[in-house]
C-alpha cells in the first residue's frame, strides 16, 4: 500500500480484512472454548474432555473434543445389576405378554353370572305378613285382656274411659305396625345388598383374571430405577472478547494516507519555489538584454 509513484495509498482490501477478522474470531472461539472444557470429579464419577479430532479451516485449525461420563466402581457395579434385574425382568415381560393375550382373547362379558339384583317388593311384603302374624296370637291375646279388665273395673263399653283405653291399645299395634315394615324393609334391602354383593364379586374376579397378566407385566417393566447420576456442577463460561483486526489496518492506511498528503504539500511548495525563481531569472534576463541594447 506504498506510494513509489506519488499516487494516493491503496485502500485496505475489504476481502483480505474479513479474513483476517474470521480467522481471529475462529481462534477466539477456540481459545474460549478451551477454556470453558472443565474436567469434574464427584463421589459418583467424572467427567471428562478429550480431543478426538480436528476440522481443518483456512488458515486455522477447530479441534473436536468428546465429553466422556465415567461412573466410580461402586455406582459402576450398581449400575450393572441394575441393568441385570432390568434385562431380566423385561425378558419376563416379553415372555409374559403372550398371557395378556389369552386373557383379553375375548371381550369382557358377564356370561354365567347372575342377573343384576332388584330390589323386591313382594319379598318385603312377605315379611311384613310373617311377621304380623306371628304377633297376630298376641296380640288377641292383649285384646281379650284388656276387655276383661275394663269389665272387672266396671267401665261400660263404649264410655268415655273404655274408648281411651281402647285408643292407647290401637296406638301401641299402630306402633308394633310401623316398626314391622320398617323390618321387613330391612330384610328386603339386606337381601338385595347380599345378592349384589356376590355378583360384584364375581365381576371382580372374572375382571381381576383378566387384567392380572397385565399387571404382572407392568411391574416387570416398571422394575428398576435407582441408579446414582453424577451430578456435574454448571462451570462458569469464561467469555473472550473478539479482536477488532480491521482497525490496525485502517489506522495504517490513515497514517499513509497523511504521510501522502504531507508529501505532496510539500511537492506542490517546491515546486512553487522553482518557479518563482525562475520567473525572477527571466526577469533578471530581460532586464540585462534590455540595458545591453541602450
């Protein structure tokens, strides 16, 4: 970017810089990167960088690095039956699903059980009858002995004191009525609950039969887990500042650019010089030749 000929300085060649700017911002990367490349070390393992290989680019080099997890011996042998009793029980598993197959071969159905239970109204009726008659002896036994008492008492049928007596017994069969149905309601809904219990259980067993193969399966695969993961540490990433490679170069062209500048200021004053002296010269001259010829 000299200037032999006293021309002006060549401007920095805009391509030739780019590349020198890719290339430092590559070697900052690379440098950064190195540094940022912690190797850890935990109760449970480490974990380290290695390089493995490069990509060569124009005018620099990018290595290639492999992290690589290493567990310590005792989560190492951990790690191993772990992954035995795992392999082992999804063999099982594998083996077992023909189970799940025959199992659900069929869509599920109720075949064989008994019908849904209702709650029967005639049953209860029933026993509302069984159990008034039962009391029925009794109770004419209590109404004999109530008239013959209140004829010994001398109450006439058909006072005032015979149809309270009579009242107060119609109250307590009334009473012995009520709680007869509410028993005979009960039987009646115990009977329903007994009856719809045993079909759920037979459900549940015929649903249990089916599923089980499946849950059986499930445990198998769920079967594992606990192994200790090392716990790395986030390391903190160093950040190095790109290098500004243009400036050097404009900063020198600025310079020969001024050193040019200065040069042909310079020229330019000789050169008026020079001719200023000359001009006086050829004055000079004139006047002589003139003074010759008087």
């Amino acid at each position: 970017m000299g200037s032999k000929s006293g021309s002006a300085p060549s401007a920095p060649d805009p391509s030739f810089i780019n590349q020198q700017q890719t290339q430092s911002n590559a070697q900052t990367a690379v440098t950064q990167g190195l540094m940022n490349r912690v190797n850890q070390v935990t109760p449970y393992g480490t974990l380290t960088y290695d390089k493995t290989g490069a990509v060569n680019m124009p005018g620099y080099e990018v290595p290639l690095y492999t992290a690589t997890t290493k567990l310590s011996p005792e989560q190492q042998n951990l790690y191993n039956t772990q992954t035995r009793v795992t392999q082992g029980a999804y063999d099982l598993a594998d083996k077992y699903t023909g189970r799940i197959g025959d199992a659900t071969a069929t869509p599920f159905n109720y075949d064989g059980l008994a019908a849904a239970p209702q709650y029967n109204e005639d049953y209860r009726k029933q026993q509302l009858a069984a159990i008034e008659a039962r009391n029925a002896p009794s109770q004419q036994r209590d109404q004999a002995a109530l008239q013959q008492r209140l004829a010994n008492q001398g109450i006439a049928l058909g006072s005032e004191a015979w149809r309270g007596a009579q009242d107060d017994y119609n109250r307590g069969v009334n009473d012995f009525r009520l709680g007869a149905d509410v028993q005979a309601g009960n039987a009646a809904a115990q009977t329903y609950g007994l009856e719809a219990s045993t079909r759920d259980r037979a459900i549940q067993e015929r649903a249990n039969l089916r599923t089980q193969p499946i849950n059986e399966v499930a445990a198998l695969l769920g079967t594992g887990q606990g192994v200790q993961n090392p716990q790395f540490q986030n390391v903190p990433q160093v950040q190095v500042a790109n290098v500004d490679t243009s400036a050097p170069y404009n900063a020198q062209y600025q310079g020969q650019m001024a050193q040019w500048q200065q040069g042909q200021k310079s020229n330019d004053a000789m050169m008026g010089g020079l001719f200023g002296l000359g001009g006086a010269g050829i004055g000079a001259a004139g006047s002589y030749f003139g003074l010759a010829a008087l």
